[in-house]
C-alpha cells in the first residue's frame, strides 16, 4: 500500500479524474461489448494508475455509487487488517453525474463523498429528468 502521508511543507498535488464512467453508461466500450466486471475491478483500474480521486459521473444515474462504496469500504477494511487486495491504494470517490440538459449540453453535478445512490437520484428527480438511466437519451425539464 503506498503511503499517502505528505512529509514536504505546502501544498500536496492529487491525481484527480473528475469525469468518468461505470458501466451503467450505455455510451461506454464495455457497455457496448457486453463485457462485466465488479465495482473492485472498476476501483482497482484507477488505484493502478495511481489516481487519487475520482467523481463518478455516469449518464443520468447514479446506480454505482453505492456499490462503489461498498466494495472501496471492504477493500479499505481488508487493507487496515493487513489483508490488502493486491493492487490497492486509498481512493477518494465523489458521487456525482452527467445530466443531459436541452441542447446538447450535459451538466457534471458533484456530490460530496458521503453522497449516496438516492441523492442522485433525488437530484435527477428535481431537474426533471426524463429518460433512460445511464442513457443520453433524455433530457431534464
């Protein structure tokens, strides 16, 4: 596990992606190949190329957040034991989502970490959005 202590005086540079998809966007490659794989292959994808923190943000949906969040916790748990799946670094996630909007125009919402599933979707309710979830087919009211 890498250290994510800072030991230098000022500031402390992240590694930050603040726009990326599970595959519950249908617009993705593994969407549309039909191909599988767990919120811990997902995380473990990002925790391999060094990221610090990622914001999730699918089309109109926020149906992994929660599974994301299960999965980094059991990670994060077998990791303080001593048991640390091989590939794993600590991670920040920030729920979020793209919401498609008249025009064209999608819309990146950022949640704060503790955010869940249902805050999205309470989100996705209040903009009136009016489609598939984790589809660009809509568009909000």
């Amino acid at each position: 596990m890498t250290s994510t202590d800072w030991p230098y005086p000022g500031s402390r540079w992240w590694k930050l992606d603040f726009h990326t998809h599970t595959p519950e966007s249908h617009d993705t490659p593994w969407y549309k190949q039909n191909l599988s794989f767990t919120p811990e292959d997902w995380l473990l994808r990002y925790m391999s190329a060094e990221i610090d923190c990622v914001a999730v943000t699918d089309h109109n949906s926020g149906a992994w957040i929660d599974s994301l969040k299960n999965a980094y916790a059991q990670m994060k748990a077998q990791a303080d034991q001593g048991e640390a799946p091989e590939g794993f670094r600590e991670l920040t996630l920030f729920p979020g989502v793209e919401i498609s909007t008249q025009g064209g125009i999608h819309i990146l919402a950022l949640f704060d970490p503790s955010a869940t599933t249902s805050d999205i979707d309470s989100l996705l309710g209040a903009v009136g959005y009016q489609g598939t979830k984790g589809d660009s087919d809509g568009v909000d009211r």
